[in-house]
C-alpha cells in the first residue's frame, strides 16, 4: 500500500522524535529539517535495518518504519518497529522490497 498519506510530524510521535533528536545532533533547529519519508516497511531481521557490529538478532521479519530527514543538504535515517521508538541509523541498510511492486501473486 502507499504510505503518501502519513501523517505530519505533529500527528506522529515517531516522526516528532526523531526530528527533536536531529536537531540536538545537528544543532539546528527544528523548523530547519524536512520529512523526506515516513513509511511503513518490514525489516529482514530484529536490527531494523540498523545492525551494530558484534551483535546478534532475531531472524525474522519485523514490521516497522522509516522515517528519513534532511537538514542543511544532508538526510538522516530513524528506524523502528511498528511499536516502540525509532532511533538514528548511522549506516541504514534497506528494507524488504514492497510486496505491491513485485509480479507475485497475492
């Protein structure tokens, strides 16, 4: 399903966190980053696209989000589960493809 629909940063606690979390990293304010995306996805595994070296995950898919930002030319990652908070990606990794765009039959 398309996600062009999401809701705006206030409407959305995910979205709202990760752009207070940006402009701390940043040093900018808030009003100073866009909302790329904020998409619903489903990760390969339990790192949500966001695995730290040395660490062990669950090996099942996982509903989730992405939420990217920009700030001053430059875009940010926050990926999360469908519950619980997002968190910055320093080297994102991409989600499962949408099922909606493959020849699969449904």
């Amino acid at each position: 399903m398309p996600t062009s629909s999401s809701p705006t940063p206030a409407e959305d606690p995910k979205v709202a966190a990760a752009i207070a979390d940006l402009a701390k990293r940043q040093g900018v304010k808030s009003e100073e980053i866009t909302v790329v995306s904020n998409d619903k996805v489903t990760w390969r595994d339990g790192s949500l696209g966001c695995p730290e070296p040395g660490k062990m995950y669950t090996m099942v898919l996982t509903d989730g989000v992405r939420v990217v930002l920009e700030a001053a030319g430059t875009t940010y990652e926050y990926h999360g589960a469908e519950s619980g908070p997002v968190r910055f990606c320093e080297n994102p990794q991409e989600p499962v493809p949408d099922k909606g765009s493959s020849d699969a039959p449904q």
